[in-house]
C-alpha cells in the first residue's frame, strides 16, 4: 500500500515514525510517544469510528500485518511500541462497539444459532446502498463505489483467514471451505480480489491495493479496521466467525441488486464480481451460520457470546458507511474524501487514479 496522507495529529506522528528505521536512535525516540499521540488523538474525539486521524492510523498499523507500507521496513510490524499504539486504538473502537450494540441470547445447538443469525440479519433495516447501485447511481457514484468498497474487497478474503490456527472441528471445517472459494479454488484469476480489480481496471481507476486510501472516509475504515481487529486477536475468534458468518449471510441478495446497476451502466466486469457473489454466498451461507459459528459455540463456549457481537458489528457498521454514502449522494456531492479540500461532488474524471 502506498503511503497516505495523514489526517491528524497521531497519523502524522505514525506516518514520520515509519519513514525512520527501526533500531535507530531517532526511531526508538520518536516510536515511544506513539502510544500517548493514541490516547491523545481518542482523547480528543467522541466518535472513534468516525474520526479520521484514528481510523486511518489504525488501518496503517493494521496494514503492516499484511502486504505492507511502501517505503517501510518490514520490521515495524511488531515492533513494541507500534503495538502499543495499536491496542489503545483497537481497544477503544471495541469498547464503543460493545458499547453501542446489545448483547445476545446465545442459543444451545448448531441450528439454533443458524437460526439466531438469520433472524438478526432479516430483522437488519440499515439503509441499502445495494438497491441505490442497482436503479438510481449513475456513473461516478458506480465508481465511487467502487472505490470506498476496494479497502477491503482488494484484500477479501484475509481478514477472517486469521482465523483459520485459531479454531478446531466443524468451526475450522467450515471456515476453509468458504475461504476455498474467496481464494479462487486455487485459481489465482478466479480470487474474488482478483475479480474486483478486474472491475476498477474496467472503470478506469487504479486497481492496487491502498490505492484510494486518501479518498475513502473513516466510517469506510472503521468497517475494515474492525474485522482486522478481529482476525489479529486470538481471544476475538469468536467474532472474526459471527463476522464472516453475518458477512456471507447478507451477501447474494445484495449482489443481485449490484450486479443489475453495473450491468446496466456498462461495467460488465464490474457485475461479474457480483454476479459471482450470488452464487457463491448463497451456497456459504448455510455453512457460515450452521456449521462454522453454530459448530464454535457448541465447541468453544467461552466465545459464543462473541459470535453474535462480531455478526452485529458487521449490521452496525455497515449501515454507518453505507449512511454516509446516501446522504452524500443525496447532497448532490462526492461520497469521496475531497482531493481538492472541497466537498463539491467529484467529476469522473477526478476518479481516475
């Protein structure tokens, strides 16, 4: 991922720490204030899900777990005190998360936590970007759509593959079989990221990963850094299952609806990752709720209630991005961080990266 332009305080201090190298005396200095910049940035803000500085420093310390930073040395990844600063921010987007979101009976067997979850996702009445997609946007709202959505479509599939060392029995089954297909079978053309590169290639925008991180507002992050969180923490297993069974479960219909507004607006390949998804998680769902998170509670009690917390989360934060976009679109306006300092809507040219 590219270097992003910081957004505050602490993404600045971040962003200077790893432009140092690790080891060095200016490192170590300037690296043992991260923590406090953290709690200084939280201190200043009443929404952790939606302030900029803390959501995309997050998201910078998470991305050091995956394909890394360009121009940042590998070993900052697990350096003290880079971890430190990680905990206190993953630490209080928990907290509000727990916070904000109720706590859930935890039923007894398999079917009947299948059942839970499918109830609590038809009962979901957060606004549809989806059915948006599929009648209304028009060119550029499809692209920025594209856009906010490839912080985590570009690396699909990763996040709750943390999981995987972490469960046993039919929730470890169940959760490798999904991730087969995330991952193309073993086709690497065929990897859902794959696919949805293909479909920003095809609209004319950058296809990297990280490549729209400056344009992609917090309450896009905060879905991303909250399942990272999940995956990163042995004692979330819990949750990167209720949030990769919720996931899949809310999935086909929405992508018929977007698959219909890219067909219909000339992005083919956009439609076919879609498409794709109509099938493939229709078919997961089942397995995701009855056997990976049904089978985890029965055999791993002491997370279940878990299960539900992270499934909720998934509900929860996706209403908020999807909020976001709506009223923006709405506005007359771009959905999209300004690149200019504005917030007039961008033109489609503006884009293209």
């Amino acid at each position: 991922m590219h270097q992003p332009q910081p957004r505050g305080p602490f993404s600045e201090e971040l962003l200077a720490v790893l432009r140092t190298v690790p080891g060095s005396v200016e490192a170590e200095e300037r690296s043992a204030g991260l923590a406090g910049a953290a709690e200084a940035a939280l201190a200043g803000t009443s929404d952790v899900s939606a302030d900029e500085d803390v959501q995309l420093g997050l998201f910078v310390l998470h991305a050091l777990h995956y394909q890394g930073v360009d121009g940042v040395d590998d070993r900052w990844e697990l350096h003290p005190e880079l971890v430190r600063a990680r905990e206190v921010l993953s630490g209080a987007l928990e907290a509000q998360l727990r916070a904000q979101l109720p706590a859930d009976d935890v039923p007894g067997t398999p079917q009947a936590v299948a059942d839970a979850l499918f109830a609590m996702a038809a009962d979901d009445d957060g606004p549809s970007l989806a059915r948006h997609l599929s009648g209304r946007a028009d060119a550029t709202q499809a692209r920025e759509f594209l856009q906010l959505k490839s912080v985590y479509q570009l690396m699909e599939g990763d996040p709750h593959t943390w999981g995987i060392p972490r469960l046993g029995g039919r929730a470890k089954a169940g959760l490798i079989e999904i991730q087969v297909d995330e991952y193309g079978g073993g086709n690497a053309s065929r990897m859902h990221s794959a696919l949805f590169a293909a479909g920003m290639r095809e609209a004319g925008l950058d296809d990297s990963y990280g490549s729209a991180v400056d344009r992609v507002p917090a309450e896009w992050l905060a879905g991303v850094n909250t399942v990272t969180m999940f995956g990163l923490h042995r004692r979330l297993r819990g949750a990167v299952v209720g949030h990769l069974a919720m996931y899949e479960m809310t999935s086909s219909v929405p992508s018929k609806f977007l698959a219909r507004g890219f067909h219909r607006l000339g992005l083919p390949a956009a439609a076919a990752f879609y498409d794709e998804h109509v099938e493939a998680d229709a078919a997961h769902e089942q397995i995701a709720a009855r056997d990976m998170a049904g089978g985890l509670v029965v055999d791993d009690p002491a997370v279940a209630a878990d299960v539900f917390f992270g499934a909720r989360c998934v509900l929860h934060l996706d209403a908020l991005a999807a909020g976001h976009a709506l009223a923006r679109w709405e506005a007359g306006e771009s959905a999209l961080r300004p690149a200019d300092g504005t917030n007039a809507r961008s033109g489609a040219a503006e884009l293209v990266s």
